[in-house]
C-alpha cells in the first residue's frame, strides 16, 4: 500500500512505536475491564445496583463509564488502522516545514482523528443504555434476541456492498491523495483534517463496530475478531476483496439467525 512521502527511518519508528504503545495501553485495558465484568458482572462494574437476574434500568450516570469503555475499546480497535495516514501526514509535515511552511502537529492530527470515534462512542453508549433499558441486551451485553442479531447482522452486510462503504474505503486506503487534496494549514488546519479522516473512517466501520452488540460488547474474541476485518479491509487494496468476503459471511451468519428465530428446526 502507498504510504506517500516517507518519514525517515528513525522518525518512522517513533511515530509507529507511539502509535502502537498507545493501542497496546487501549488493548490492556479493554482485557483488563473485560475480565473485571466476567467476574464481578456488568451491573458492578458500571458502579450501579442490582438484584438477582433481574437487571433494574440503568441510570443516566452509567453513561460516563460506558462512553469510556467504548472510547477506549474504539481507540484500541482503529488506531492500529489509521497507522498509514498517519506516517503520511507526518511525513508531508516535515517536508513542509523544511522549505518554511508552518508548523502541523501530528498529535493535533490524530487527536481530530480520536474525537470522531469519540463521538461515535456516546452514541453507541446511549445505544447500549436504551437497548439495556428494554431487556434486549443480556448480562455479558449481546443481543438477547436472534432476531435483534440477525438484523444487524444483515444490516452489517448490506452496508458492505454500499456506494457509500466504498467511497469512505476509497478515502482511507489512498492516504497521499487524501492528505494532497485535503491539506489545511496549521494546529486548527490538523484537527479539522484529522476529523475529516476520521469521519471517512468511521463512515466505512460503523455497521461492523455496532456488531459488537451480537457477540457481546467486552467479548475480548469478538472485538479481536472484528479488528482482524476492519485492518485488512482499510489496508489492503481492493482486489483483495476482505469487504466483499465479510458481507458474504455476515448475511449467510444473519439469515441463519433470522430463520432459526422462525423454524427453531431449522439447522
């Protein structure tokens, strides 16, 4: 994959050292709130009672807790992703500023990146609240109803065959022409750069990230799984065809659930 103009090596490390130490952290923790649920339960975790099996609705102060699980979780889901357009934009940067052009801040850059999956992950929270809320979320946080997954599963694989999948997918998978066509000088000229790609981003994983309510929003083999998916597609070229592969499993999986929730014999 093009990666534009490139950073000399010792920068390119750094940079790449930075980003992958910051996912690891993100990662740890994911693990570490994943396991802390598994064994004190949802409910503990979020710092809210509960009695017996019977979950009470969650109240409005449960979403600071989820917002930061799910910021964390996206973080350590994308940012591995995100890897090639940062290293351009870092390496278009420096070219700049060596024939005098104002200074451009990486972390700028990759903070307006952070803050569109930020934004993403209060609605997700308040996704997960309302569907908490009326008992369609069981205590490991998936879908208690076959139906439900169902829906997003086939929701998910639709969406990979969409005009609008591509053209996002388009956008993260050429980050010179990206940076080229969408330069901006300057600190405010970085976040609003970083937010652009970031939109783009989410653009083309939103419907994968919110299959994260079929299997369980802190199941550690699921979120491994979905990261698997959302890496190759962005960094691979299109004929490599990882967007078209998942549809394919994705609806097969959904209409599986979708008919079974109809003739419990089938399969």
């Amino acid at each position: 994959m093009q990666t534009g103009i490139a950073l000399p090596r010792r920068e390119r490390f750094l940079v790449g050292a930075s980003l992958a130490g910051v996912a690891l952290i993100a990662w740890a923790y994911t693990i570490y709130e994943a396991r802390r649920m598994s064994l004190a339960g949802v409910s503990e975790c979020m710092r809210m009672k509960m009695s017996g099996p019977d979950f009470s609705s969650w109240p409005a102060a449960t979403l600071l807790p989820m917002f930061l699980m799910w910021a964390v979780m996206m973080v350590a889901m994308m940012l591995p992703s995100a890897l090639p357009m940062i290293l351009t934009f870092a390496g278009v940067s420096r070219s700049r500023r060596r024939i005098g052009r104002a200074y451009t801040s990486l972390s700028i850059f990759v903070g307006g990146y952070v803050a569109v999956w930020c934004a993403f992950s209060a609605i997700a929270a308040l996704g997960q609240w309302w569907l908490h809320r009326h008992a369609l979320l069981s205590s490991s946080m998936a879908a208690t109803s076959s139906s439900l997954a169902g829906v997003l599963l086939l929701a998910a694989a639709v969406f990979q065959f969409t005009p609008l999948k591509r053209a996002c997918l388009t956008h993260c998978r050429g980050p010179l022409e990206f940076i080229m066509t969408r330069w901006r000088e300057g600190n405010a000229g970085a976040f609003r750069m970083g937010l652009e790609h970031g939109a783009f981003c989410a653009g083309c994983c939103w419907a994968l990230m919110a299959l994260l309510f079929v299997a369980g929003v802190m199941n550690i083999l699921w979120i491994a799984v979905l990261t698997l998916v959302v890496c190759p597609e962005k960094l691979l070229p299109p004929r490599a065809r990882v967007s078209v592969a998942a549809g394919i499993v994705l609806a097969g999986w959904g209409l599986c659930l979708v008919i079974r929730q109809f003739s419990p014999t089938f399969l």
